[in-house]
C-alpha cells in the first residue's frame, strides 16, 4: 500500500491530476480516486471541449466513460456504478491518503522453471511473482 502526501496549497480548486490518481478539490472537501477506469482500466483525463477546470467530470481515454469526481459516480454509462474514493486525511495542510493495491490479471504464462518477475501496476506499485 502506498502512502501518498501532497500540500494542499499545492492544488488547484477543480481536477488535479497527480501521480496515478485524480483528486477533486472544492475548498475544504478533498475526494481522490485511482485514475483507473473501473471498465477496463484506461486513465482518465478532462473532457476535450472543456475551458475550466472547475468541471467536475472526468472522461476515460480509452472508451469514453464519463466519472463526476464530486460524487465519485459514473455519469457515462448512466447506473449509479461508483468508483472507490480513497480514505483521506488532512494534517497540519497536508493532504494524506492511502494507494490501494489492485488486483490484476496477468496474461503471461511462465514455465515451471521461470526466475521472479517483476510485473508493475496501474498505480505504480511493483509485484514479485514468483511460482
Ligand atoms: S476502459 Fe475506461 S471506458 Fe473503457
């Protein structure tokens, strides 16, 4: 699990994208989620169209699922489908949260004799297979 920190007078009201997470600022309120698209894992990025970053709606580059960061639910498709706000903490204008680890599907095969891998995540973080 990684532990993330950032100052708060460092963002932007509106999106900010940091690292391999979105984070939504509105004054004092703070949600942030892994810029991972809950359909099939594509990073998301601001609508194209858009002037201001005050909107609250990200886009997914891959097929175009739209999340309003305000509430953390999809607004494209429509379905009330949420993505997992990440649990927060504010200390002394620092904003802290906690990365989650993924599961992910590997689509490698390995022999029964193959040496440790190191295979990355979508948040960075690095796993060690080993069979
Ligand atoms: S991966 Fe995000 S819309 Fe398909």
């Amino acid at each position: 699990m990684e532990i993330f920190r950032c100052n708060c007078d460092d963002l932007k009201e509106g999106l900010n994208f940091i690292n391999d997470y979105v984070i939504w600022k509105d004054g004092e309120v703070m949600n942030v989620v892994n810029n991972v698209c809950k359909h099939k894992g594509g990073r998301f990025g601001k609508p194209k169209g858009k002037a201001t970053d005050i909107e609250d709606v990200v886009t997914c580059s891959r097929h175009g699922w739209q999340l309003s960061m305000k509430e953390c639910i999809y607004t494209n498709p429509k379905g009330n489908l949420r993505q997992e706000r990440l649990r927060t903490r504010i200390e002394n204008g620092v904003l802290i949260f906690y990365g989650k680890l993924s599961i992910i599907e590997l689509s490698i095969t390995y022999s029964m004799y193959s040496p440790p891998q190191q295979v990355r995540q979508p948040n960075g973080m690095l796993l060690l297979l080993t069979l």
